[in-house]
C-alpha cells in the first residue's frame, strides 16, 4: 500500500511542477508581449508603418521561444513522474522532508491540491512519527489531553524546530496528561480546517479509555485561529468535547488579521489593472483560501461564502468571542528586542504584529485577559514553535489543577 501511495504523490508532485513552470512561463511571455506593444506602439508613433515588420518579427520570435520553453517544462514534468518507479521507502508525505514540503504546497495552494490533486493533500489527522493514527487508536489512561495545532506552511513536524524534542514531547514527560499533534491542509479555509479538527475531537472524546475531564489546544499562527474557531462551532452545536476544554493557547496568532496579507491584497488588486502587470497579479490572486482568511483572521464561513474575496472592501462578517468559562492564553513576539524602538510596532514578529497576537486592535479587540500573555523581545514567528520561555508558560498555563467532580 506505501508504494502504491509513493508512487501516487510522485507523480503528482512531477505533473504539479512541470504544470506550475510552465504556467510561469506563460505569465511571463504575458508580461513580455505587454510591454512591447506599448513600445512599438510608441515607435509607430515616430517612425510610422516601418516599424510593422520589426513588430511581427519580433512577436514570432518571442512567442516560438516562450513556446518551447513552456514545453519544455513541462515535459520535465513528466519525464519526472518516471522516478515514481524508482525504489525508495516512504512516501513523501511520511518523512520529514516530504511533509514539508507538502505542507509548504498546502498553505500556497492547498485549496486548489484538494481539488485537482487530492492525492496530494488528506484530511486532518493526528500523526506520529509522520504515520496517520486514528483517534480511536490515541488512548491513554490520562483525563487530560493537549492538542497541537500548527500553522500555515507547517506540518507536526514544525514543533521539532532546532532538533529538540517538541512541546508535545516534553509536556507528556512532565505532566499528567496525554499529547497529540494534528496535520492539516493550511491551505484551507479556517472554518473548513475547524470544522475537521471539530469533528476530529469529537471522536477522540467519544474513543477515549477513560473519562476526559480536561481538553487544551495549543495552535501556532493560523493553528490558533483553527482552534478558536472549532471550539466555537462545537459550542454552538452542543458537542460534548467543547465542553471539556479548559485552556486554550495561542502562539502568534493573528487574530486582527496578518499585515502581509493585508498587504498583497491590496497590490494584487493594483497589479490586475494594467496588462504589463495584470499576471503577476493574478499569480498574487492565486494564493490560498486559508493565506486569504488571515487577512483579518477570519473564523467562520459566513466570511467568505457567496462573497467577492478579491474586493478592497471585503470585512470581518462575524466576530467570534472567546468561549465562555476557558482560560485563553496568548504569546506574541518581536524581532526588535528594545520596547521603545518603534520598528517594533511595524515589523512585530517578522509576520505578525503585537496588537493582533494579543487581541488588541484599535477598532477591534478580542477579550484576553493581559496577565495571560506573553510577549518575547527578540524573538521571530518561528521561535515560537519551540522556545524554552514558551515551554515554560505552557508547563504552567497547563498544569493549573481541575475542579472537583
């Protein structure tokens, strides 16, 4: 089954790489055919007729050499399906340099790989060691269960960075509890991937061993987002699961919504009105549902369905509060160390910004309580996946005591 499975994502990943280069090469013969008519255009201008043949001349030639390199491309993707058939081992999605980079094509793209390449994208699972494990086959003798959830481009794996053991790993050590780290399409809506991690809780509490009586989700950047929202989809629909969630951590979340994103909007929208321009952005327009919710961390569908994504006006339909009776914890970051520099109110973590990590906006906010934040001077979005002053809060945060039955 792993080989036909091996072979399966291969060639999916060679035809997705030839399709892409040669999508590339057609954007840019785009550019390039653009460009010269407004030059000959003005040539015409001065030198009048003469220059008709030059023009043809020259667009012929173009036009053969784009040609041929798009073929070319993608016919290198082709011939790369053939190393399908070679022997290895895993599958891509089942080793550590494979998933990420499934996962980095997941956050870019991942709504259109789930429709055009299923092959190379798959439903939210908890996974160890890379493998997919069913909840039904996660059970420990613990009450307490800590989900991690990570974020967009990422995979479970992303908790390892640097080498050393993930926060799943350490926690399980120290605490009495038992941990679980979930993958998934980033590329996805965020009400879509919490409506996954919704019903994906739902069967763990109904499969577990012995009585849960504490539920934490630890999300990282969109993760946090993931977990929110599926928290409030459980609540509304009366899911037994939410109502054993105690903690819920967010590390970098852009809960106001992410300024990168913010910004390519905006260019994208500028790009698409003149043609020397119109491909690059129409490629900025191909970027993934779940990259277009975080341009102000949208939760819920009513977001995005039956709506135009590409306007300049396009809002936050539904603001989602905080689920009663949970404490919500929050971490944010700074890539300038000095609290008074003020590069540090516009480069924030590198991705995302103090205000909207901690809920704090100034025509929105989001109710965390101040003492249950964290902020980390000369660190970057990355550093918080694994960061000894992170794994010290969150060895705290969770360790707080259950009430009586």
């Amino acid at each position: 089954m792993y080989e036909d499975q091996r072979r399966a994502e291969i060639r999916a990943l060679a035809r997705l790489a030839g399709d892409e280069l040669g999508g590339a090469v057609a954007g840019i013969a785009t550019v390039h055919r653009a460009i010269a008519d407004r030059v000959f255009t003005a040539v015409r201008w001065g030198v009048g007729p003469a220059a008709a043949p030059v023009q043809i001349a020259h667009d012929a030639i173009a036009d053969g050499v784009y040609t041929i390199v798009g073929t070319v491309a993608e016919t290198a993707g082709r011939v790369a399906e053939r190393t399908a058939d070679l022997p290895n081992s895993e599958p891509p999605s089942r080793t550590v340099f494979g998933a990420g980079v499934l996962g980095v094509l997941s956050g870019l793209i991942g709504d259109r790989l789930a429709e055009q390449n299923p092959v190379l994208t798959s439903p939210m699972s908890f996974r160890v060691d890379g493998q997919p494990v069913a909840p039904e086959e996660l059970g420990s003798p613990h009450d307490t269960l800590i989900v991690f959830v990570h974020g967009l481009v990422e995979t479970e794996h992303a908790w390892r960075r640097g080498g050393i053991p993930s926060y799943a790993e350490r926690l399980a050590e120290e605490l009495p509890c038992a941990t679980a780290e979930v993958r998934f399409n980033s590329g996805l809506h965020i009400s879509e991937n919490a409506r996954e991690l919704a019903d994906l809780l739902e069967r763990t509490q109904r499969a577990w061993p012995v009585p849960l009586r504490r539920i934490a989700l630890v999300g990282h950047s969109m993760g946090g987002l993931v977990a929110r929202a599926a928290c409030h989809l459980a609540a509304a629909a009366g899911a037994e699961w939410a109502t054993l969630v105690r903690q819920i951590v967010c590390l970098g979340s852009p809960h106001l919504g992410a300024p990168l994103e913010q910004f390519v909007h905006v260019v994208s929208a500028g790009l698409v009105k003149l043609p020397e321009t119109r491909p690059f952005g129409q490629l900025l327009r191909r970027r993934s549902a779940g990259i277009r919710d975080l341009r102000q961390g949208s939760l819920v569908d009513e977001d995005w369905t039956d709506l135009d994504i590409d306007a300049l006006t396009r809002r936050v339909q539904q603001e989602v509060p905080l689920l009663p009776g949970v404490e919500h914890y929050f971490v944010t970051a700074s890539i300038i160390r000095n609290p008074k520099n003020p590069l540090g109110r516009i480069v924030g973590d590198g991705l995302v910004l103090t205000p909207s990590g901690s809920g704090r906006g100034r025509a929105r906010r989001i109710a965390f309580e101040p003492e249950n934040g964290l902020h980390l001077p000369g660190a970057n979005h990355f550093t918080l996946l694994n960061e000894e002053a992170v794994h010290e809060a969150l060895r705290r945060w969770l360790a707080a005591p259950l009430p009586r039955p």
